[in-house]
C-alpha cells in the first residue's frame, strides 16, 4: 500500500469513528432507573407538640425513674447536688414548643428507658433535664413533647 492510501484509509477510518461519537445515546442512557417511577423523598415525619407520649410510655418511665429512686440512685447530673433528687429551682428552664437554651444542661437517656418506651422518630431524640424526660427535635433541640417530675415519690 502506498502512503497516499494509507492516509485515505485512516482519514475514513477517523471520520466513521467520530460518526459514533456524534451519535444519539440510546433513549434512557445515563438516566437511573429510566421508565420506572421512583417513590418519592421520605421526609421526617411531624411530631405534633405534646401528642408523641402515651400513658404507656409514661409509665414505665415513671416506673423506671421511681425505682432508680428508691434504690438511693439518682440521675448523675442531680446525684451531685445532694439534694434528694430534686431540680434545681422551681421554676422551669423549658417550655413545650421552644428550643432549649443553650446554657442547659441535658443528659442522654438510659438504654433501659429507651428499650421500654421504643425509639424515638426519626429526626428526633430523647433527654433528660433536670426531672424531666423530653422528646426534643434534632438540629434545633426544640421541646416537642415531655414527661415531667420523673422522681415524684
């Protein structure tokens, strides 16, 4: 073969090549899952402010905190004040519907408890505060529903 054609033959060789390259995709290319529906984002769901504790849940927190109690043993942020297991002050420090302010200080709540009221929703957690057990959004820490006064005798 002489050189002229092989010039021609890779100038043909190139222009059937770049033909591909300029080629359409098959119709669904590039395209996840293309033809099926895809189900839609799942959003946390809504808790709605003071409906997520039943009396069940209450009860065996109630139950759980008062015989924590009559063993002599109290949560660790109030086994220090040696104050019989009381909050500090009277009033306080939260309110249903609001975050909780930065200066408080909370504790995350015994696996036990967790085990006996269930997992909280997604998006959501459980604390404690002083004596009391709140459902709080994550993020924005606000209350979202509570069980007070868990060391009542």
């Amino acid at each position: 073969m002489t050189s002229k054609s092989m010039k021609s033959l890779t100038l043909v060789a190139l222009l059937a090549s770049a033909g591909l390259v300029f080629a359409a995709p098959p119709e669904g290319a590039g395209q996840a899952g293309a033809g099926k529906s895809r189900p839609a984002a799942q959003a946390k769901p809504e808790v709605p402010i003071g409906a997520y504790f039943q009396d069940r849940q209450r009860q065996a927190v109630l139950q759980y905190y008062g015989s924590q109690q009559a063993k002599g043993r109290c949560p660790p942020g109030l086994a220090k004040k040696n104050n019989g297991c009381m909050p500090p002050g009277q009033a306080k420090k939260w309110s249903m519907g609001q975050p909780l302010p930065g200066s408080l200080t909370y504790y995350p709540v015994p696996r036990g408890v967790v085990a006996q009221i269930g997992l909280p929703p997604a998006g959501y957690k459980y604390v404690r505060v002083a004596n009391d057990l709140l459902l709080v959004a994550i993020g924005t820490m606000m209350v979202v529903d509570a069980i007070e006064d868990l060391m009542r005798p």
